[in-house]
C-alpha cells in the first residue's frame, strides 16, 4: 500500500520484502541509540549501590538488540521463501553494513548517555530525532528514488550508505557502495571512539545528578 500511494520503485524486489528487511535493520539501530541513551536513567539503583564499568550497559544494549535482530532476520529469511529470493554471494557482505550501524549506533548511544547526566529533557526529543532521521535515510525507500539532484545531501548521511549496502547486497545481488559506505565506517568509527572517551568523562557524574 505504502508503495503505490508514495508510488516508490524498488524494481525487481517487491516491496514487502524491501521494507521488512529495511526495518528490521532500523529497528536494530533504533535500538542501540535510544536504549542506549537510556541506559544510565534506567539502571541508576545499580550505579549507586554497585561499581562496575558503566560501559557495560549500553553493550548490553547491543547484545539485546542482536537476539531481538536474529529474530528479525529469520522473518527476512521466511520472506526471502514466500518471495522466491535468490540468494548470492553478494550477501555475505551484508556484515560490513551491519558492523558499521553497529559501531555508530553504539557511539551515539554512548554520547547520548552521557548527556542525560545533565540534559534529562533529552529522552523525550531523542524519539522525534530518530524519527526524522528515518526519512532522511533509504529506508522505506531506495536510493534511487531519491532525485539526482539531491542525492549527495544524502549521500553526507552516513546512514544512507550504510542502508544502500545493506539493501544492494542482500536483495539487490550487487554492491555499487563500496566508496561511499567506507566513508560512513570511518565516520562510524570517529564517533564510536568520540562517544565512549565522551561517556567516560561523563560517568562520574551520573550519581551526582541523576
């Protein structure tokens, strides 16, 4: 329905199964941001009576949202049988845009937590932020739907790569992104390092001001 009202071309793959193996991966990075950004609210009876690496919760995010993932790719993979999906060896590319969302949910996840310390307000406007972070990204859409025009303003996205790889090689056989998704892995891995050296210098303010 949503493809013939926002009449969005996925071409040979049917846009049932675009979307779903799109959102299951959006979830998986919604995930890490926002229950990584509260993870500090969320746990703080434990850091006030317990000392442990407070680095751990937001891993732990990341560890829950991967079963939450595996369940999600089994319903790609049903999908994938309904459809009649071929399978290709560009699929085993898939992890690259996976670890690279990894790294960089986790790295706002951290720089997100760390903000609560001081900026609690921020939980309530982090949902409405990822949110419009959905459609600036291809993810209920291709790259190619987006004009010629504006298509490098997407492309400074560092998640539009990262989707375009995830989308190329698991449905569309190919992988055209290589330049641009190397671009978003170093940017992923700057704020993957930024973000936890940020926590770090946070963390002794969480039973302070929370």
């Amino acid at each position: 329905v949503f493809s013939l009202v926002m009449r969005v071309s996925t071409g040979p793959v049917p846009y049932g199964l675009f979307i779903v193996t799109s959102m299951v991966l959006w979830t998986y990075f919604n995930r890490i941001v926002f229950s990584g950004a509260s993870s500090i609210i969320t746990n703080l009876d434990i850091i006030t009576r317990v000392r442990f690496p407070r680095e751990f919760l937001p891993l732990a995010v990341v560890a829950e949202s991967l079963v939450a993932l595996c369940f999600g790719m089994i319903i790609i993979a049903i999908m994938f049988v309904i459809h009649g999906h071929p399978l290709t060896p560009y699929m085993l590319l898939a992890i690259w845009p996976f670890l690279v969302l990894t790294a960089f949910g986790l790295g706002l996840g951290f720089i997100f937590a760390g903000l609560t310390s001081s900026v609690r307000d921020l939980l309530q406007v982090l949902p409405m932020l990822i949110q419009l972070s959905l459609y600036m990204t291809p993810v209920i859409y291709p790259i190619t739907a987006v004009p010629p025009t504006i298509q490098s303003f997407f492309v400074v996205n560092p998640l539009a790569p990262i989707f375009a790889a995830w989308q190329e090689t698991l449905l569309y056989g190919q992988f055209t992104v290589a330049g641009p998704l190397l671009l978003s892995t170093v940017v992923s891995l700057i704020v993957l390092t930024l973000g936890y050296l940020f926590f770090k210098r946070s963390e002794w303010l969480f039973a302070d001001r929370l």
